[in-house]
C-alpha cells in the first residue's frame, strides 16, 4: 500500500469517527440521557440498601475464606 493511499485512508476514518462523535454528542444532549443522571436513583430504597448489604456479607464472607489457609494433612 502506498503511503498517499494510506494517509488518504487516515484521513477519511479521521473523518468518519469526527462525524459519528458529534452525532453521538448531539444525541446525549436531545436525550439527556447520560450515566450522571442515575447518580442517586437508588438513595433511601430500601430494596437497594438489603441487595447491598447482602453483597457486603458476600464479600466478608469471601474474603474469610481467601484468608483461611487451609492445611492438608498427609497420611501415611
């Protein structure tokens, strides 16, 4: 591949990715649809907080075990 073919392919998918990012940021600003909006959907559900606490137990529970060295024992 030539290097003008090559830098005119560059330059096209240069183009290309320039258009899709501002059709992508004009989408998020006629949604408003953004992950920053789901910051605090869940305070105060009591149905989050007992999956969350359930999760901690998970991860307590788990880290015992990691930390447990288990021994075997040789038989003869």
């Amino acid at each position: 591949m030539s290097p003008r073919n090559l830098e005119q392919r560059v330059d096209a998918l240069e183009a290309e990715v320039t258009k899709i990012q501002g059709e992508l940021r004009r989408t998020v600003r006629q949604n408003g649809k953004d992950w920053r909006r789901t910051i605090g959907a869940f305070t105060g559900d009591e149905g989050m907080q007992e999956i969350l606490r359930e999760a901690m137990r998970l991860r307590k529970a788990d880290r015992k075990k990691a930390r447990t060295r288990r021994v075997r024992r040789v038989t003869r």
